[in-house]
C-alpha cells in the first residue's frame, strides 16, 4: 500500500483502491503511482495567509516530486516524511488538511518498514494512522477507507508483535471495516474471514467467551456470501459451535453445532474425499451428547458415523480409530460388555500402531485411551500384568504431552491413580512415591490452568481429594472443596454430569467435618445433596461386597455421620459395625510399617464414631467397647499376631501349630524397610498372606479357638482387668463416655461435662504448656505451671473423678502400697493427657488421681494382652542386669540443639540403688545404633540415658537420639523381637507423645514401640524431662524396685508386675516431695513421668 490519502471526493475511492491493489502485486508502481497522485492532489492547499498558502503549496510540489520520481527508494520515502511532517506542523495552524496528512505520513512510514524490515516504524505508522483514521467523524464518506487502509498496517503489526494487545486492536477495525461494508462488496468476504481468525485467535488466548459468540456470529453472516464453498463456511460455524460448547456446556450450542455438522455432511455426500472428516466431525458431537444427556442412541449413533467414517481409506485413518476408541470405552463404562472392551482395545492399537503416525500430534491422547482401556481390562482380571502395561503406556503419553498442554494434567492423575492401585495390590512402596510424584505434577500444571471447564474442575477435586486421603493435608482438602464448589457452579442444570460434581462436593465436605467436626460442612453437603439421596449413596457402597474393603469403611463413615443428622441411630450402627468387621480385611499385613501408617490415616476416628453410634443407638456397653478396640491400635496388633505364642494352638491341634509357624514366617519381613520394587516377590508374598488369613479361619473352624487372630471379645478384655480397673475414653462430636472395665463387667459412664472442643483445646495447648527446660524457657515456668495446673483440675473435675467414684475408689485416701491399679487407655484423644496426675493439691488433699490408684497406660487392650502374656513368659529367665546406653551429648542432629544430660550421675544413682542386691550393670558410651541393638537381648532390663525426638506429622519418625548422628526409629525398634525382655526405661524426652491427629487410634511413640519389642514395662516421659528430676526418678525407681524384690544371691530377680508400677508410682510420689520441700505446685517437673505396661 502506497501512503496516498485523499482530501475528499469521488477520486479517493477508485485511487485507494488502485494503489492498494498495486502495492500487492506490481513491483514497479512509478508510473501507476504518478497519475494516481496527480488526480489526488491536484487541489492547492488554501491556507487564510497568502505566505502560508504558497509555502505549503511549494512542499506539496515537492512531495508530490518525490511521490511520482522515487517512490520505493529509501531517499524518497524518508524527504516524503519529512515533508509530511512539516505539512502537519503548518496544517495544525489552519486546520485543512490534519487527518489527510496524518494519513499520509503513516503510509510512508508504512512504506518505510516494507523497506527496511524495522518494526519501530511499522508501530509509529500504526499509532499514526489509529489516531488519524479514529478521529474522521462517522458520518464522512472516508472514515470507512481510512480504516480499510489502517487495517492492513494493523495486520502486518499484529503478524510482527504477535501480542495480544495488537491483536485486540487489529480486531477493533475490522469490527468497523466489517460492518460498514456493504453486503454485496467483493471485498466483505476477506475481511469477514480474516475478522474471524482474529476473533478465534483471541478467544485461544484468553478463553473469553464474549470473544467466542462475537467469532460465531460473524462466521454465521459469512455463510451464503462469495468466495469460499458454503460447505467450508458452515463447518467453520460448527467448529467454533462445537468450541463454544467445550467452555460453556450449554446444550443449545452443542444442539446448534450438530445442526451444522448435519449441513456440511449433506454438502459433502457427492464428495467422497471429505465426507469422512464431515461424518467423523458429527459423530464427536454426538458423543459429547451422549456425555451431557446420558442417552444412550446418541453414543450408538455416533459409533454407527465413526465406523462409516472408517470405512472409507483416509489418510486421518489412526485418528478416527482413536475416537472411536473411546466411544466404544464409553459404552463398555456403561454396558460392562468385555466385547466392548475387547474392541475399543482393538482399535486403539490400530491407532497407536499406525507406522504412518507415529509423529501425529495426536498421539499422547492415543496413547492414553489405550492406557485407561488397559485399566478397565486389569479391573476385570486383576491382573498385575495388564495394570503394568497400563502403567507403561501412561507414562508414554506423560513423557510425549509438552509441559502446559492440558491433556497432559490428566495423563498424570491417570498415572498416578494406575501407580496408587498398584501399590494397593502389592505394597511396593516406590509405586507410593511414584504415584505421590506425578500427583504432584499433575496438581502444580492443573493450577496454572486458566480457564478449565466444568470436566476438567472436577477432576482437579478429584486429584486433591485423593491427595488428601493419601497425605492428610487439609489444604488440599480446602482446594479439593474448592474446585468442586466451582465444577458445580460451571456445569449447566441440566447437564447428566452435575449430580456426579455436586456428589463429589458433598464427599469431599463430609471429609472436611470428619477432619475438623465443623457444622457447617455438613450443613452444606446436606443442601447440596438430599439428605435421603446422599445417605444412599453412602450406604449401597458400604454394603457392596464387590468393593475394596477400605471404600466400604469410608462410606458406611460418611453414611453413619449423615444418618446422625435424622437421627437414625439404628440404621447408622448396622452399617458402622459391619465397616468395622472390615478392618481385618484391609491386608496390613504385606506392608511395611510407612504403608500402614498411611493406610491407618484413612480410617481415622472410625472406633471413636463406631463406639459413640453404637451408644446412641442402645447396644451394650460391651458392644459399643468391642467396636472401639477393634478399630485401634490395628498396626501394632499385626506385629503382635506375627509374634505371638501359639501354645494353645499346640495343644489344640499340632498339625495346624506346625503349619500356622511355616505360614506366618513365609509372610515376615522387616517393618523398616522402604525400598522395594515391582520384582522383589511382592506379589509371592501377598499370595502367601491370603494363604495365612485362609488357614486362621481353618482354626477357627476346626478348633476350639473360636476367636484365633480376632479382635479381643468382651470376656477377654474383662480378663485382662483381673488385677484391676480399666478405663477407655471414648470422646467424639457425638458425645464423652468413659468404658469401666472390672473382671466381672463391662459398664459405661456417660460424661456430660467433658466436650469435644474443649479437651482437643487442651491436647492442642500441652506442647506449649510443658516445653523443655532450656534456659530460654524457664523464664515463664511459674505461669506455665499455674496454666497447666489450672487444666489438671479441670481434668479431674469433668473425667478421672466421676471414673473413680463408678469405681467406688474416692471413699478416703490409702497409703500408696494399698493403693489399687488402674490402667488408661492411651488410644483416642484422651489418651494425650496426663490422666495420672489430674486433680490438685497433691500430698495434701485427696483430690487427685494419685491419692486414689496406681496409674499405668496401655496403649490399647490388645498390648496390655500382649505385655501380660510377655511378662508370664519372661519371668522364667534367670539373673538379673541392667543394660545403660548413654548419651551425655547430643549434636548434629538437623540443626536441633539439645542440652547435656547428666548422665554420669544417672548411672551412678542406678548404682547405688541396687548396689546390695545381686545385680550388674552394663554401661554403653554414646553407641551406634548397631551396638544398642545387639545390647537389647543380653539383659532383661535396659536403660536410656538419652534424648528423643517426638514427631508429631510422622509418629513412625520418633526416635532416641545415639551417636555418629544416629537415630534409633520406632519403625527400626517395632523390626526386634525380644521374648524374654521385661524394663524398658526410657530416660528421655517425648517418648510416649503422639501428636498425630489422623493417628491417635494407633498410639505410635517411642515407648509402645519398645512394648512391642517385648517389654512388658516401659518407663518414659510424656514431655522433656528435667535432668535433675530424671537423674533422682532414676534412682528412686530402682530403690523401689529392689526394696520390693527378692534379688537372690543366684542373680534371679522375681519382681511382680504391679511391684514395678508400684515402685514407679513411689518414685513420682519422693520426686514430687521434693528434697526439704515439695515441688508439688511444679507439675511439668513430675507429671512428665509415666509406666506403661501390665
């Protein structure tokens, strides 16, 4: 285009029109271009001053000079600019000719970047021209060629910048070039088309709706005008239809875009060469049809157009079989017909396989669908085989999708998913760490994505969702609950998918209040879903017995929470009760100890929830306790099956006891190990699982042992209560009972004053309360003590003091060697608070736990079984030796400082204590984590002068701290077996706290671990312990304990299990006394103290 702009008149139209036409295909435009100008300019400027007027005349001469002699040379074009400019500068002093001027000038600026290739000059002349043709009123006949003219400087622009900002522009003229052109102009059909690449064009990089409807509609009123084939023409209106729908789901685009496709398959009958693609773009809007409407004869007919498309020899031949793939998957989804499957398997090889397109941009989509078929197949033939084929396939498509393409995001949650069922299968922990990692991925591209659908909403729900379950992060949860309430929002009322997003939502809602107990999520997932229809859907996965075990228990959760709302108490305790007869099923036994840790964080709360239903629907205390003890403790209940005496098993049948032993030691392996892979004997080993789990129900038949590998019935925990009292809290939203368990009954307290809220307040506010002794802490330990003693009252007021009087044991204070026993169940919330001490006024009221019983925890019924047929089976050992490990310093732990502990004069006072009794004690200095677990069996008794790490996030992460930067973890401690141990004194701090909200049930630290081990008694601390307070418990503990033993000179210590919690419970009684005074009122200096065990 040359930069020729006319005053006015009828010239400038058939001039414009000739120089545009020969800027673009004449290369020599001299001649062409002097009568143009000439007719152009033939006006003189008339200027008011007659100097003025001749002066400017004088530079129109010489630009018309330059026009007509050199119009291409650079020195034409640039004296041209010049003259524009100082006509511009004389124009503004009259006002004649400033638009025409200013039209010029960006026309040889223009015309200046054609020579130069500077876009510095294509952008003056755009912004030159914009103001020029912007401001001609609307009414003058050349405000519509000015911008035709603006128009091609903009194209070129935006083709240069390839901004969004030029196109917006560019968009903006064409819209007014578009518009003022009449219908029947020859030039209306390029503009229109070109105006609707722009506008499609825009809407892929903003996703703007408006954007799109503005395309749609010129692409409609493009139809029937020349040009193009109407048949083109029309399927461009069906594609961007077709685009439409993909971000609105609104049905009458979608109806809209088939009425099109419809067209173009009629225009395209008598053309073979396109009827495929015509047919084929048709049957994938019937499919999304099928998707909205769930109406079966639009998917059987969008199959029927597929396989016409197919038939004919096209060169997209690899593609179609693809999408007719995934049709045919959708009717197998829906049908369950292994044809179906077989076939969609088919034809997606045939697309993956094509020799022809193997570089089709396509291809990751390909390879994915065969993945998800490979899935359906292994669902249906559980098969590892196929779901490892799947799982190659998967990562295929992973590794082909570019970073930011949006398939790409779902490739990776389906590999993950594949990965996590794999894990599920076999136990393999790096398919865990896998699955977690491309779960990750998939999750950091999906929150770059800008404008996802209602589709691709849901599945990013879906993905936290799981990554909640899986990680017990309520962030993700929140973001889970999130995308729903936005995929909920997104899709239309009418569309088949909105009941699957708004149950998704009330899902993921009911998660959120089982995690923080908050009203109004539940409230929320009861307006999204009826009531009646949500606890249906709940009820008939929890009764499905062809679905996984761990489904069926989260279900009948949610469906037992949702009934509480009626209430249905009945109807909610049937179903909890039949999810916790489950438990045994969820196959923790293949796993390492991190895997059942994570499973175990799936079914938090669940015993809590099952007691607490059971109650309200009225079944026996027995009952409801029977629920609670069998959903806790389930990880260390498997070690202690894999460990077990089977003496009576001998005797009831030595065949079994010789076939049970082979079994279970085909099934053992070490607890701490992480690292395995796919080929380790996984799945050999998970066979022989089930062949141990078939021969336990054989015993169980067979033999007189009726209950063999079950849960503790409720004569058995009567049983266990034979020296005393029991006691189990159970504390829930519903409500706070307290389980009373003699040898002769099973009763229940009901708690009225003990709320939910306000104990988790105070488990929430005992790290704080009761942190270390460092010198930066002791300045407020008078205010802490007061805060915590404050607690301990309130403790004994709503709790341990109703408990003690349903015992009938607050009738008066006894002297602590008639005291009787009493055990606490650590699992549950209440097992985080320092039971033992709760009251006040201690050593001059009665008002407190000690006054009343010798306090011992057990981390659940089943361990106190396991410490008492332990303690029987160790009390046959001879001699008596204490083993000592060390640590006076601990450094170069993560950055952690510890202080030095005095452990010198520890092992001195354990000395002097047993110094007249014929004992021995073995002292390690600062051992390796090798050298204390080879000390563990040589002595019955072993002694940890030491620090511990409690992990709250990561309880299997607690630890003793030895040396060379060593930690001895709880996973490593649960490894060793030690039949004939009997004290575990743990002088180091944190050792029996578990800060794991979504593992309270489990009771996972440092000192149960060493039960496990096969200590029957376990001495720790429930926070940093003072050293000098640890040093003088130390001693104490063992005067007591030789005091009343009777150590014979042969070295055999026959000590009774209630004479080692009695010397404890007198230890913390001299230690609380104080030396000269008592440190009554110093509760975080005493209370730390702790036995567990029988």
């Amino acid at each position: 285009m040359l930069p020729i702009f006319p005053s006015g008149g009828s010239s400038f139209r058939a001039s414009y029109g000739t120089l545009a036409w020969v800027c673009r295909t004449v290369p020599n435009i001299k001649e062409t271009t002097r009568h143009c100008v000439k007719s152009i300019l033939r006006e003189p400027f008339k200027a008011a001053n007659p100097a003025v007027r001749q002066s400017t005349n004088n530079l129109t001469s010489q630009l018309d000079e330059y026009a007509f002699r050199r119009p291409t040379s650079r020195e034409g074009v640039e004296n041209a600019i010049s003259i524009c400019r100082e006509l511009l500068s004389r124009e503004q002093l009259d006002g004649g000719y400033s638009q025409t001027t200013q039209l010029n000038l960006a026309g040889y600026i223009y015309l200046k970047h054609r020579i130069t290739g500077d876009v510095a000059y294509l952008e003056e002349a755009a912004q030159i021209g914009h103001q020029a043709a912007t401001s001609i009123p609307e009414n003058d006949e050349n405000k519509g060629l000015a911008l035709f003219n603006l128009l091609e400087i903009l194209g070129e622009r935006y083709k240069t910048s390839n901004t969004t900002g030029a196109l917006e522009q560019l968009i903006q003229i064409g819209h007014q070039v578009y518009e003022r052109l009449p219908l029947d102009d020859p030039d209306r059909p390029t503009v229109g088309g070109n105006l609707r690449k722009d506008l499609t064009e825009m809407f892929e990089r903003t996703k703007e709706i408006e954007v799109l409807k503005e395309a749609v509609a010129v692409a409609k009123s493009l139809i029937g005008q020349g040009g193009a084939l109407p048949r083109d023409r029309i399927d461009r209106v069906r594609n961007l239809l077709a685009k439409k729908y993909e971000r609105t789901s609104d049905l009458a685009d979608l109806e809209d875009a088939i009425l099109y496709a419809r067209r173009v398959v009629d225009e395209a009958q008598s053309n073979s060469s396109i009827l495929p693609v015509a047919l084929h773009n048709l049957a994938i809007l019937m499919s999304d049809r099928y998707s909205h409407k769930d109406e079966l004869s639009d998917l059987e007919e969008a199959i029927r157009l597929s396989r016409q498309a197919l038939t004919s020899d096209t060169p997209e031949r690899a593609n179609f079989s693809y999408n007719l793939s995934v049709m045919i998957r959708k009717i197998y989804e829906r049908r369950q017909d292994s044809k179906d499957l077989t076939q969609a398997l088919e034809l997606s090889k045939t697309a993956i396989y094509s020799p022809d397109d193997l570089q089709h941009p396509q291809r990751a989509r390909w390879l994915a669908n065969h993945a998800q078929c490979l899935i359906y197949k292994y669902e249906a033939t559980q098969s590892l085989e196929v779901l490892g084929e799947a799982i190659d396939y998967c990562i295929k498509a992973v590794e082909i999708l570019s970073l930011g393409y949006v398939d790409r995001v779902t490739a990776l949650d389906h590999l993950s998913t594949a990965l996590m069922t794999r894990f599920e299968r076999s136990g393999a922990i790096q398919d865990l760490r896998d699955a977690e990692k491309y779960s990750n991925r998939a999750i950091l591209e999906m929150e770059k994505e800008r404008f996802p659908d209602a589709h691709r909403l849901n599945t990013f729900s879906i993905m936290l969702a799981r990554k909640y379950r899986r990680g017990g992060k309520i962030s993700d949860l929140d973001k889970a609950i999130e995308f729903a309430r936005s995929a909920v929002d997104a899709e239309p009322p009418n569309h088949a998918n909105r009941k699957r997003n708004r149950g998704n939502l009330a899902s993921w809602l009911a998660d959120r209040y089982k995690a923080n107990r908050d009203e109004a999520d539940i409230k929320e997932a009861l307006e999204i879903n009826d009531l009646n229809e949500a606890i249906h859907h709940f009820s008939t996965v929890a009764l499905d017995e062809s679905a996984k075990s761990l489904s069926r228990i989260e279900c009948a959760q949610a469906a037992a929470m949702l009934l509480s709302n009626k209430p249905d108490w009945l109807t909610a305790y049937k179903l909890i009760a039949d999810a916790v007869k489950l438990l045994p099923t969820i196959g923790i036994r293949g796993l390492s100890w991190d895997d059942r840790q994570y499973l175990m964080r799936e079914l938090s709360s669940v015993s809590s929830l099952a007691a607490s239903v059971a109650l309200e629907a009225h079944q026996l205390p027995s009952t409801a306790l029977e629920l609670q003890e069998a959903g806790r403790g389930i990880m260390s209940a498997a070690v202690i099956y894999s460990r077990s005496d089977l003496s009576d098993l001998k005797l009831a049948s030595p065949d079994l006891y010789m076939k049970y032993r082979e079994q279970r030691a085909a099934t053992s392996f070490q607890l701490s190990q992480n690292e395995r892979g796919p080929n380790d004997g996984l799945t050999t080993r998970s066979r022989n699982i089930r062949l141990l789990e078939h021969l336990e129900e054989t015993i169980r038949e067979t033999t007189p042992l009726k209950s063999f590998g079950l849960p503790l019935a409720p004569v058995d925990l009567m049983q266990l209560a034979g020296l005393g009292y029991i006691v189990s809290f159970n504390v829930s939203r519903y409500r706070s009972d307290a389980f009373l368990v003699t040898q002769n009954n099973i009763e229940v307290l009901r708690l009225p004053d003990l709320h939910y809220d306000e104990l988790q307040n105070f488990v929430q506010q005992m790290p704080q309360l009761t942190r270390g002794s460092n010198p930066s802490d002791l300045d407020d330990v008078p205010i802490r003590n007061k805060a915590l003693r404050k607690k301990l009252h309130w403790l004994w007021i709503v709790a341990v003091q109703p408990v003690l009087h349903a015992f009938n044991l607050t009738n008066g204070s006894r002297k602590g060697g008639h005291l009787p026993r009493l055990w606490w169940v650590m699992s549950g919330l209440m097992g985080q608070t320092p039971l033992h001490a709760a009251g006040e006024g201690w050593g001059k009221s009665a008002n407190n736990t000690a006054s009343h019983v010798i306090s011992s925890y057990i981390p659940t019924f089943k361990l106190l079984a396991n410490a008492q047929e332990k303690s029987r089976l160790a009390q046959k050992r001879k001699g008596f030796g204490i083993q000592v490990v060390a640590m006076p310093t601990s450094e170069g732990f993560d950055g952690l400082t510890f202080s030095n502990i005095s452990t010198e004069k520890e092992i001195d006072a354990i000395r002097m204590s047993i110094r007249d009794q014929a004992a021995h004690v073995d002292v390690l200095q600062s051992p390796t984590k090798d050298e204390v677990i080879n000390a563990l069996p040589k002595h019955p008794a072993i002694h940890f002068a030491c620090h511990g790490i409690s992990d709250p996030l990561n309880p299997s992460n607690s630890s003793l701290l030895l040396a060379d930067s060593e930690l001895l973890t709880v996973r490593e401690i649960a490894d060793v077996s030690l039949p004939q141990a009997r004290i575990a004194y743990l002088s180091a701090c944190s050792t029996t706290q578990h800060g794991a909200d979504d593992l309270r049930d489990e009771v996972l630290h440092v000192a149960s671990a060493f039960q496990l081990v096969g200590f029957p008694h376990v001495l720790g601390t429930l926070w940093e312990a003072d050293d000098g307070a640890a040093v003088r418990m130390a001693g104490l503990f063992y005067k007591e304990l030789a005091l009343q033993t009777d150590l014979e000179e042969g070295g055999r210590g026959n000590y009774t299990d209630g004479q080692v919690a009695l010397a404890h419970h007198r230890a913390v009684e001299e230690v609380r006394n104080g030396v000269g005074r008592s440190i009554a009122k110093d509760v975080i200096k005493w209370a730390t103290f702790v036995h567990l065990g029988c």
